[in-house]
C-alpha cells in the first residue's frame, strides 16, 4: 500500500478506481462535532420519548465519546425531559448491543 493510499484510509476516504469518495459524515448534537456516520448512534424524538431511529421523521446523531460523559447524558436528559438513569441506561445497552 503506497503512502497516498494509507493518508487517504486514515482521513476516512475511499479510493475506487481512481475516484475519490468520502464516507458520509454527521454532526452529534451533544459535542458538535463531525464524525463518520457508521460509527455514531441515530436516534429520534417521537411522543416526548427518545427510541432508536424508526425509518421516518427527524432524528439526530450522537458519538459514542458523548455517550460515555454523564455530564452530557444529563444535559441531554433535561433537555428531551427524561429521567436521566433510564435515559443513561437506555444509551449504554445501545451501545453494548449494537
């Protein structure tokens, strides 16, 4: 693997016959930050309750990084007006179970 290619796997690109094309990437609503979407958790707010995106309506994303800090899980909690240890525990069997 020459130098380009190993530049390119570790900026998130993809090289397929000579033509550049970047991973799809997403802004998590907690930290604001862009990151590949693969990696980070989609879900959405439907009847005052967050559930695991659904296949229609509005949702949003959040990184695992912000998933692991409560003090973020609790704003996070205030603001969809959850309790913040079914809301925590929700997020983290998520994460374990993919």
């Amino acid at each position: 693997m020459e130098l380009q290619q190993r530049v390119n796997l570790f900026l998130g690109i993809i090289t397929m016959n000579s033509t550049i094309k970047k991973k799809p990437t997403r802004m998590c609503i907690s930290c604001r930050q862009k990151i590949v979407r693969i990696t980070m958790v989609r879900l959405q707010q439907k009847e005052n309750k967050i559930l695991t995106y659904q296949g229609s309506g509005r949702s949003f994303y959040l990184c695992h990084k912000c998933i692991d800090d409560e003090k973020k899980i609790r704003r996070l909690s205030k603001r969809f007006k959850e309790d913040f240890r079914q809301f925590n525990k929700f997020l983290k069997e998520l994460v374990e179970n993919g």
